[in-house]
C-alpha cells in the first residue's frame, strides 16, 4: 500500500488569521479563495445580511481582496467567474419544496451584487468553468442531480435525461476547462459531460463503470484516473485506476495524507482536472495531489 502525501499549494496570509473562514475553494485557474467574516455564524441569531471579506492567493503567491456586501447565506458556497466576480450560494433553500428562492448572490470584481436566482436545494458541489458555466451537484435531497446554469441564472444543461445509472447524490465533481467529471452515489460510475464539444454534440455523456465506492473526489489524466475518500477507515483513500472503453480497472491504492504526514481530518476537497486540492482544519491552507506529476 503506497502512501502518498500532499504537496503545499496555497496559505492564507497571516494578517487575516484572526478571523473566521465561512467557505475556501480553488478556481479552474488554480487561484485559491478564501471567504472571511469576523466570526462565526450562529444559526437564529446573526442579522442577515453582512459584509465579507474575499482573500485571493494567485498562484506564484499574488493576494487580492475583495470586499462583498450584503451576502445572505451563514454557510455558503463560492467560486470565482472569469470576469473577477464572485458567485456566492447558500447549500439549502429557505423553502426546500420551493425553486424560487434566490440563494445564488453574483457579485461583480468590485464586491457589488448584480444578480441573483435559485438553483435548488441542496447544493453539495458548486464549481465554474472557464467560460463562466457554473456547475451544480446536488445531494439526496434535490433529484436534480447535476445542472450547469449561466451567471445570469439560465438553465444550460441538465443531467435528467442524460442516462447516468444511479444519479441520487453528487458524490463528487470536477471542473475544469469546460468539462465536468463526476462520481454519483448510487452505483459510483465515472462520468464525463462535455453539453458544448463539436466531436460528439449527440453524446455530450460518457460514463464508465467503477468497482471503488464512496469517493468525494475525483482527478482525470488522460487515461488515468484517482477517486479520493470513501466510507468508514476509507476516508483518506487514494485509489487509482486505468480507463478501458467501459470500466475503471483499479490498479492502486493507498492513504493520502497532509504534507507533513498527517491524516487530515476534517478537510474540504476540490477536483479540478488532474488535480484534487485538499483544505483541513482551521482551514488556512491548501494542498494538491496532481496525476498528471
């Protein structure tokens, strides 16, 4: 069992250690963000809703801030769009039976909300691509499965007829470029989805059958692919495989620990192309496992 470590990528700046991380993702470009506020939400008691911080780590270590007014979601999702905006969305609705509550704020480069809709309860995956697609995945709660939608709330794509054996909860999603990867709970299949490629506008869905369970994350490199996580003592499994023309053929697998070793713990995971970023506790940095290395 071959032990693998992650390589350190991105930190927060010291200066802003003292206050509290809401949500931390890394974009299809590889710049990681961090959404700050003064301190922690507490469910029934905070105002919505409140200014916060963004704190942006470009790769080669470049930091911009950009303040946000008025978000309204205690335990949000974000991401950044190609123009210097911000998408902000909260995972639950208001109303859970309802389409029409506007979770999704987006914020232009300067922090000034210019758009708001509803993409559905129950938002476990929330990424953007880069041409400004923001990819959703849902879990059990919401059968929308994954959707792709404009930054202006239109509904581009949706996997409800895409044929994708046992899509009841978004277990894990990739973005980058303009393709999605995903691993879904029931059956664990490997999924590609490309809505927009002129090689196969008939077949935007590829999906490979897969013997590896419970991952919340997932890397592609040509024909190589890692699921990372999984159920029980699991939970830090790097499990790689090869690509035939219908299966995933598990060939290793092994723990993927901190850089220093450690097992992470708590973590926040995000897959981007080859690349699968890890955040655990106190969520002040990022470090990446790439395939493609």
């Amino acid at each position: 069992m071959h032990k693998t470590a992650l390589v350190p990528y991105a930190h927060l700046p010291r200066a802003h250690h003292d206050r509290h991380v809401l949500t931390s993702t890394v974009d299809v470009f590889g710049t990681a963000h961090w959404l700050l506020t003064d301190r922690a939400p507490k469910p029934g008691r905070d105002v919505l809703p409140f200014d916060a911080l963004v704190v942006s780590v470009r790769p080669g270590g470049n930091v911009e801030l950009t303040e946000l007014s008025a978000v309204r979601s205690r335990w949000p999702r974000l991401d950044r769009l190609p123009d210097g905006g911000f998408v902000v969305a909260a995972s639950r609705t208001r109303r859970r039976e309802e389409e029409d509550d506007d979770q999704v704020q987006v914020f232009d480069a300067l922090g000034r909300e210019t758009s708001s809709f509803s993409v559905g309860d129950a938002v476990e995956h929330l990424l953007v691509d880069e041409a400004g697609h923001i990819w959703v995945g849902h879990f059990d709660e919401n059968p929308a499965g994954i959707r792709r939608w404009s930054a202006t709330g239109r509904l581009a794509w949706t996997s409800y007829d895409a044929d994708i054996p046992g899509l009841y909860d978004c277990y894990a999603l990739n973005v980058s470029g303009t393709t999605a990867w995903a691993c879904p709970y029931t059956d664990f299949p490997l999924v590609e989805i490309r809505p927009d490629s002129p090689d196969s506008p008939d077949r935007p869905v590829r999906v490979w059958s897969n013997r590896i369970r419970g991952a919340n994350a997932v890397a592609v490199h040509g024909e190589r692919v890692v699921f990372y996580g999984g159920y029980g003592q699991e939970q830090d499994r790097l499990a790689h495989g090869e690509l035939t023309e219908r299966s995933v053929e598990p060939t290793d697998v092994g723990p993927l620990t901190l850089p220093d070793g450690l097992a992470p713990g708590r973590r926040r995971v995000v897959g981007r192309g080859s690349r699968i970023y890890v955040q655990a506790e106190p969520f002040t940095a990022w470090g990446v496992f790439d395939l493609s290395t």
